[in-house]
C-alpha cells in the first residue's frame, strides 16, 4: 500500500505570484464568488471612499451601477498618491493596485482608523475583475491607468490639469470567477445607509441604472438615528434613545440603545464602519457593562431584592434596540472578511465609555430607567418559567426516545449529514409525504394548522406549543440560549408547504421561530424551501408539471394541443405519493431554495414589521408592495 502513495517532491510546490493567488484563491479574500462575493466586491471599494470620509477629507461618495453591469464609486477625497513608491520603484497608483499588502493604512499617517482591507482590498477586486479603471485627481491633476484581470494595459497616464479632486474607480467583476453580475439593490442600499448612518455628515448616492432606482443617504445623528430607524415600526419604552460618543485611548467610541415593548434583541456591532455579524471585543464589553449597568441600579431602587439573583444578560437584553461602534487605528478581525473583532483592549473601551455614561443616565431618567428594570425583571420570571418547559422538552427528546413526536415519521439514517426532514401542513400532505418519501433518508413531521406566532410571544408562551415541542424535540438541537448545532438529527430541514396563501403564512410562521429561536440552523446552511408545483398540465400523451403563471402560460402556448387539461394544486395533498416525490421530494429532480441571512438588520426589521404586533407597519408595507403580488389566492 505504501509503494501506491503519490510522491510529494520539491517539483509540486506552487508559488504565486502578484495577484495570482486571489484569481486561484477568491473566497480567502472576499469570502464566496457567489453574489455575496459580488457585492464583497463593491464593499471593498467603497470602504477605501469611507476611509477618506473617515479621516475627515471626503462628504460625497457616489455609486453606480450601470446598465452593462459595471460599476463606478467616486469619491471627492484627496486622490490616490500618484508619486514613485520607493520599495518598488513604480508609480504609487498602480502598486496600491497591483500589489497585495500596499496602502496607506499601516501606520504612515494617511489614515488614522480605515475600513478597508489594508492594502488587500482594492487590489483584491483588481485581480477579479474582467478590467478596472481607476482616474484620481491628485494635487490639481488629472491620472488614469487601465487593468486587465488585475495586469496594468499600459503606464499610469497624465491628463493634465484638472479641477477638483478625488478617485473614481470603474470596473467590471470577472465572470470567470464571479458566479453571478445580479446585484441586488436593497442588500447594497442596506450596507450604504449603515454607512451613512456611522460616518456623519457624509452623503452617499446609490444609482441603479438596470433599475432606474436611486438612493441618497445623508444623517447628522450619527448611530442615534441609527437606532430611531431601526425603531421606526416599533413600540419604545422611552421617546429619547440613551447616547454617548467619546475618545479613550485613541479610539472613538460611539453607543446608542433604546428599549420596546417586544421580546427579540436588535444589537448591531461595528468596528470602523464595518459590520462585525459575529460580533467581538467590542460587543462583549457593551454586554458586561449594560448588565452590571441595570443591575446596580435595579439593587439601589429596591427593584431587586437582598438575596435575589441578579438579573442575566438575556434577561436585560429583551427588547433591546443598539448600536455600538468603535474606531481604532488597528483593529485586528478574526478573519479576511472582518465577520469578529479580536482586539482585547476594545473591550475595556467600550464598557469604560459606555458603563459610567449610562449609569448617569439611568439616574437621570428614572421613568425611562423603571420601565426598563421592570421589563427585564418580567423577562427573568418569564425565562425561568421558560427554562423549566424547555428542559423538560429536552429532556423527552433525549433521553426518552420513545416520546419523539408520534407524527414523527423518522427515517432508518443515522448520520445527519446524510438524512433530511420534511415539515409539511396538515395530515393530507403528510400522508403523501410519508408513502412518497425514501424512508432511509428521510422523515417528515406534520405540523396540525399554523404554528404560533414567535414574534407576538415570550419563548415561555412558545413552548407551551405542542406543534413548536414537535419541532424541538425532532430536531434535537435544543432552543435559544442552549441551541446546540452538533445534536441537529438531520442534515436538511425541508419547509414544505403548500403553494398558495395558507402555505406562505405558514413557511412565515416557521421562518419567523427558526430565525429567533434556531438561527444557527439557517445561518450553517442546513433551512430549505421545497418548491412543489403549481400546476400540472397534459395532454393524451405527455404530462408536464410547472412552477409559476408564466411558465404555465408559456407551456401552453407551446403544447398548443386541443386536448389540453391545466389543473391547479390547492394543496400538496392533492397529488398522489408517487407525483409528490417525482416533483418536490426527489433530490435528483426537485427544486430546494437553500435559505439564507444576508443582512442581520434586514431581516430583523422584516419579521417585526410583517409578523409583530403593531398593525400600522404592516398595513404600509402591504400598500406599498401590493403593486407588485403577481398571484393572488381568493
């Protein structure tokens, strides 16, 4: 056996050159070559543009996407430096472009906090584009210089004169390696308006020309309109958002919090404009002081007694709607695309600064603070009546395997990787379902009616579910504060409902419960929409099963046959077992739609506004959107 071991020589070893490892290695640098990739892209450039605003020298950025899917980002900062870089010996334009680890963020005195991926990121995009150009007026003078798949086309050449000053870049990612050009217009406008939102008195306007849309973001109140947005649909506890911004050991440090009425967690974390989604340093020391914070206070007002318990993170965390950011000359991320910040003294920063204001505050605004200590303190009686029914859920599904859900239709898998749950409504379709299914990989659950609404409801209420107790204790994986990936019993969990009003409601209801209480499930890839049809048309020799109005328009016209039947599925259990695996369940014919968290604050706004309690919300957004339903159950 040993003799067949390839060799492994001196010969087989790859050094890339330049910027051959970004085309070779993509996702190392903007984390996927799908269209979260494609957006890295545009991010990436745009920081370098936040960067200038940063440091005090730019109030305009404009993006564009243009027709042809190219895209420009101009910015009125001061211009890449265009003079001979003395290490290499080339024009300075083209190494910043050229060369990875080149930039004016190490140090030098160009910038004294920067969001941009120090010396990687423009030269990142420049190696997976097609082309790039980039033109800056420097110092009264107007360069260019044209790349293709990052290799200069020619020298750095001098215009001339010019007026004013700034950078203009224009590229076109390169398909060779980007799987998609579709960008998406609310994912960009979201990540601009945080922008705008954490970089004051900067406008940034965002053009879609595929679209004939425009944006323009402009705010004065730094993250405490940022908070009053995030609010804006929400019932608040207090009119005015507690904020403080103040410097500590060179670094900025900017919070701003407001509580409502609901019972989810709003905390959007920063370090230098960029959106840390695993959080951090930073976030860690916001925690600690916000809970010792509110728990002092709660001691001195006699709102806590002697000889109770504190109150937890979680319990002064429901409700909550904050921002915190920090800027910091060198902040170090846990990884290239900047997901964690790992600098120790973040933490400390953050809870100095934001601790002792806050604590003023508390005492300043006592009927702000009183409503809070009392919500908080209703949330831990709630928790722990909580913690009980979940325990003893747990408890059932683990240790007493005979207690799984009695509608558990299990497969004979044991390993989750290879085994899939199907969820589907009513007994109808789970019928079909469990005769349709392959039993050795997979189980389906039938779900009696719609669940409860997780967003209108504590997790104590939740869990007096018996459909929501289904739901745990056949995927094992626990809820909340104890959700533990590694015991999920299956490696697809598969909502499939059927298509048409009552089914959308109910794949909201489960959205909504596995976003608040499981969002690991969708966040690692393992949530999934079936896509069963919506209609079935023959003819005396053919049948043929179609997904949408106009792909069944289309069809029709196509077959053109006199002896045509079009039905339409009400409901999944109108089709037979052995059409409900041909067309939903078979992995080697069916349509899955993996689902995804693009945008934590997106989403978080989406399921208040469409399933919280507050029905204003909700009415606009139906008026606003009903333009655009292009199926209508009635």
């Amino acid at each position: 056996m040993v003799d067949r071991v390839p060799r492994y020589t001196a010969e087989d070893i790859q050094v890339l050159e330049g910027l051959q490892a970004v085309r070779r290695r993509p996702g190392m640098y903007i984390g996927s070559t799908d269209v979260r990739g494609l957006h890295h892209l545009v991010y990436e450039v745009v920081d370098n543009s936040i960067d200038e605003a940063l440091a005090g020298v730019c109030d305009r950025i404009d993006v564009i996407i243009h027709e042809d899917n190219t895209v420009t980002v101009r910015d009125n900062g001061r211009g890449i430096p265009v003079g001979i870089e003395k290490t290499t010996g080339r024009n300075t334009l083209e190494v910043v472009h050229t060369v990875l680890h080149a930039g004016g963020k190490f140090g030098g005195g160009g910038y004294k906090v920067a969001s941009g991926l120090h010396g990687v990121g423009v030269s990142a995009v420049n190696a997976l584009s097609a082309w790039l150009q980039v033109d800056v007026v420097y110092e009264g003078r107007h360069y260019s210089q044209r790349y293709e798949r990052g290799i200069p086309t020619g020298e750095v050449v001098d215009h001339g004169k010019a007026r004013g000053h700034g950078t203009t870049t224009h590229f076109l990612p390169d398909e060779e390696i980007i799987q998609t050009l579709d960008y998406r217009f609310k994912t960009l406008a979201q990540r601009f308006r945080e922008m705008a939102f954490l970089t004051r008195n900067l406008t940034i306007c965002f053009v879609d020309e595929r679209e004939h849309r425009e944006q323009t973001y402009h705010f004065e109140g730094g993250c405490k309109s940022f908070v009053r947005y995030m609010n804006r649909s929400r019932k608040v506890l207090h009119s005015e958002p507690f904020y403080v911004e103040a410097e500590v050991d060179g670094a900025n440090v900017e919070v701003a919090l407001q509580y409502t009425d609901g019972y989810s967690e709003s905390v959007l974390a920063f370090a230098n404009n960029i959106n840390t989604v695993d959080g951090g340093t930073h976030l860690t020391g916001f925690r600690s002081a916000l809970t010792r914070s509110l728990n002092e206070y709660a001691r001195t007002k006699g709102a806590i007694k002697n000889g109770d318990g504190n109150l937890s993170g979680e319990d002064v965390r429901e409700g909550l709607t904050a921002v915190i950011s920090i800027k910091m000359s060198d902040p170090q991320f846990e990884s290239q695309t900047k997901a964690k910040l790992g600098n120790a003294e973040a933490a400390g920063q953050v809870a100095g600064v934001f601790g002792e204001a806050f604590g003023r505050w508390l005492n300043d605004n006592t009927s702000a603070a009183n409503a809070i200590i009392n919500k908080a303190v209703t949330a831990r009686r709630a928790r722990a009546a909580a913690r009980q029914a979940r325990d003893l859920v747990m408890r059932k599904s683990v240790l007493e395997t005979s207690t799984l859900p009695g509608k558990l239709a299990d497969c004979s898998e044991r390993q989750a990787e290879r085994s899939e749950l199907f969820i589907v409504e009513g007994d109808s379709a789970g019928g079909s379902a469990k005769q349709g299914r392959d039993r050795r990989f997979q189980a389906v659950l039938p779900l009696r009616g719609k669940i409860l609404n997780v967003e209108k409801s504590r997790i104590d209420h939740a869990l007096k579910s018996n459909e929501i107790k289904a739901l745990i204790q056949a995927l094992g994986t626990g809820i909340a504060g104890q959700f533990d990936l590694d015991s999920l019993r299956y490696g697809k969990v598969i909502i499939m409902t059927d298509a048409d009003v009552d089914g959308a409601h109910i794949t909201s209801l489960l959205l909504t419960f596995f976003f608040r209480y499981m969002e690991p499930l969708i966040t690692s890839g393992h949530l999934f929409l079936a896509q069963p049809p919506l209609y079935k048309v023959s003819t005396s020799r053919s049948e043929h099963y179609v997904y949408d109005e106009a792909e069944k328009e289309a069809l029709v016209k196509k077959i053109n046959a006199k002896s045509l039947a079009v039905q339409r599925y009400k409901g999944l259990g109108e089709m037979n077992p052995e059409q409900l695996w041909a067309t939903t369940m078979d992995p080697e014919r069916r349509t899955l739609l993996q689902v995804t968290l693009e945008d934590q604050a997106s989403a978080d706004q989406m399921f208040d506004r469409l399933m919280g309690s507050e029905v204003p919300p909700r009415r606009k957004f139906i008026q606003t959107h009903a333009k655009d339903v292009e199926n209508l159950d009635v």
